[in-house]
C-alpha cells in the first residue's frame, strides 16, 4: 500500500512581482500585478517534469524606492521564489538585481530601459526596448527611408531630449550622416529662441530636421519654420506625437510630420494584431472579475503586454529545462525564443531583447497614421 501511494503535498512554484503599489505612480504596479495574474490565470496548473505545479504570485510594494527595494529583494529570496517580475524603475531595479544575482535568480524586466541596467547582473532580463536601441531604431529609419542630403537636430534642452538627441546624432554618424551644424540646435519654448531657430533654419536650408520635445513644442516651431517658407521633412519621436498637436499647428504645416515611438507593430497605435486585441479584452475582463476597489486602473497601461509576457517566457523556460530551479532554467530564458503579445522574444548576452521593434507614424490628411 506504501508504495502504491501518491505525494499529495502540493507542488507550487512561486514568482515574485516587485513593483510600485503606493503613491503617485501606483497604477504602473497595479497594472503589472493585474497583468501577472491574468497570465498565472491561464496557465496555472502547469506540468514541468512529470509534475503538476500551481503558479503563485508573491506581490511585494517597493514604493519605488531603492532602500525599500534592497528589502524587498532580500524577503523576495526568503520566500523561495523561483524568478521575479520588476521593478518599475531604472533605480530600484539596479539595486533589486544586485540581491537576485547573488542567488542565481532571474529578474524579467518590462519597465527598466536605461541602458546600463543590464550591467548591474548577469541575471537580467529585458523584455522591453532599451534607450540605445530606441535612439538606434529611430537613426536606422532615417538613413534607410530619409537618407536626407542635409540633416538638422534639435533638442528642447531638456536632459532627456539633450541625451537622445547626442546619441542619434553619434548613430547617424556611424551611418555616414552629419548634421549640418557642429552641435545640435537647442530651443526653449518662447517666441524670441523659436524664432531665432527658424530664421538660422532657413538659412541652412536642411532637407530634414528632427526634433526632440513635446508636441506643443514641435507645432510651434513647425509653425514658424513653414510661415518662413521651409519645407524640410520634420521627425520627431514620441513627445511629439500626439493628437493635440492638430489644435495647435494648421493641417497643412504638420502634412508629411513623421513620428517614431518605441511600441512594436502589435501594441502601437491602430493595432488589429490579433494577440494584442486579445489580451486588451482579457485584462479588461479580469479587471472586472476582480471587484477590487483599491485597484485605480480601468483598462492595461502600455507596460502591461510586457508584464504579461513575463510569465510566459519564465514557464516556456521551465518548461525546456524540465526543472523549476533557477539554476537549472537560467540558461533557458538565455536561449528562448518565444512569440508574446509584444512580438517575438529573444535576448542577447547582456540579456536585452534581440531586434525590438519601434512602430513609424506619418501626418497624412489631418491624421496620424502608420507609415
């Protein structure tokens, strides 16, 4: 009889999701955590090498603060999670990354895209577009579809806008494209710089200018550049793309305006992509299952696709290593090679996703559309 009897111990596999839950930016952690337990929804239970495991999250609040997030970390250990999911900041997750590497467990990260993050760990994980990659997406585009004979950059002195615009101008370089002033244009947005910046534009004459500020910004200078009689191709990134910029600016001024966000195809504006679409339905379905009134969102932020995904790439690894150790499956989240709601995922050595791509808008008509 012994030996016939079955382990009915239950079998749990536990991933933490470290992420903000208190504060101003609450509703980036409520969307993560709405976000994994949709996921755990459908796939828990899940049989990994002959056995039956239930997923369980372990939700902890870091309130965005990196001396709280060390702790959090440490208690995120203490609990045996097998993998974690977070955290919303570039700082918080540095030092979190610290506590995980220590113990060989993988941190997946859909929020962190300053660049340097990955060095922090060699546990790391990016799901989400990095800057460099942002920047080095938008220079492709315009070597590939602008090739422009004469290139002007702009930034609105904000630090932001000052670090894209060096690096692409870096990228570009590399490409064989110059802007045609040793150091990029700065504006403020006030009469008099604008006005200075479209009369030195005229007299450059550039086939293409980008800039890098907000919408109200660009419709602005855009304005007084087309009054002044330029007709150089504008781009600009996402700070400029927005609906309000038509209240702004006349039609005809923003016709051909040229927008590069860092969203894929899937989850950009205008999407029909039939994952994406889904999962829009099913988070929203799962919210109001939820009934939970201290849940202040109503629908998925845009880092939500990316939480999702999450859990999906840590089981697929799980999965492929037939183990639910972290030494053990490390090596496959290294190699995996999965289709998400986010498009396909794969990671390099540093753990940044492989070929992320942006999603390219233009002003036609009075409207943004896909490129």
């Amino acid at each position: 009889i012994n030996l016939g009897a079955c382990d009915s111990r239950q079998r749990v596999i536990k991933i933490g999701s470290q992420c903000v839950l208190s504060g101003e930016y609450k509703s980036f952690g409520e969307e993560q955590m709405v976000s994994i337990e949709l996921a755990i929804s459908k796939l828990s239970p899940v049989r990994i090498g002959g056995f039956d495991y239930d997923i369980e999250i372990v939700t902890k609040d870091d309130e965005g603060n990196p001396e709280k997030a060390f702790l959090v970390a440490q208690e995120m250990v203490d609990e045996g999670i097998a993998a974690v999911i977070g955290s919303t900041f570039n700082g918080t997750t540095e030092v979190s990354l610290q506590v995980y590497d220590e113990y060989s467990i993988p941190l997946i990260s859909p929020f962190a895209q300053k660049t340097e993050v990955s060095e922090a760990g060699s546990n790391f994980f990016r799901i989400v577009i990095n800057n460099k990659q942002k920047i080095e997406n938008i220079a492709k585009f315009i070597k590939e579809e602008i090739n422009p004979q004469k290139l002007i950059l702009i930034n609105n002195r904000e630090e932001y806008s000052i670090k894209l615009v060096d690096y692409l101008e870096e990228v570009l370089s590399d490409y064989g494209i110059e802007s045609a002033t040793p150091e990029p244009m700065s504006i403020k947005i006030n009469e008099e710089d604008i006005s200075v910046i479209a009369e030195n534009l005229v007299i450059e004459g550039p086939d293409a200018i980008f800039f890098c500020g907000t919408y109200d910004e660009l419709a602005t200078l855009i304005t007084k550049v087309r009054e002044a009689g330029l007709q150089s191709k504008f781009i600009t990134e996402t700070l400029g793309m927005d609906d309000n910029i038509f209240v702004l600016a006349d039609a005809q001024y923003l016709e051909g305006l040229i927008a590069i966000v860092p969203d894929p195809p899937s989850l950009a504006r205008y999407s029909q992509d039939s994952r994406a679409v889904s999962f829009w339905h099913d988070f929203n379905n799962y919210l109001d299952q939820m009934n939970d009134s201290d849940i202040s969102i109503e629908e998925p932020g845009d880092y939500a696709p990316y939480c999702y995904d999450s859990v999906f790439i840590i089981i697929e690894a799980m999965k492929n290593a037939n183990s639910i150790l972290p030494n053990d499956f490390t090596d496959e989240l290294r190699n995996i090679s999965y289709d998400g709601v986010v498009g396909h995922i794969e990671f390099d050595s540093n753990g940044n996703r492989v070929d992320p791509a942006s999603t390219v808008f233009i002003v036609k008509d009075g409207a943004w559309i896909r490129y």
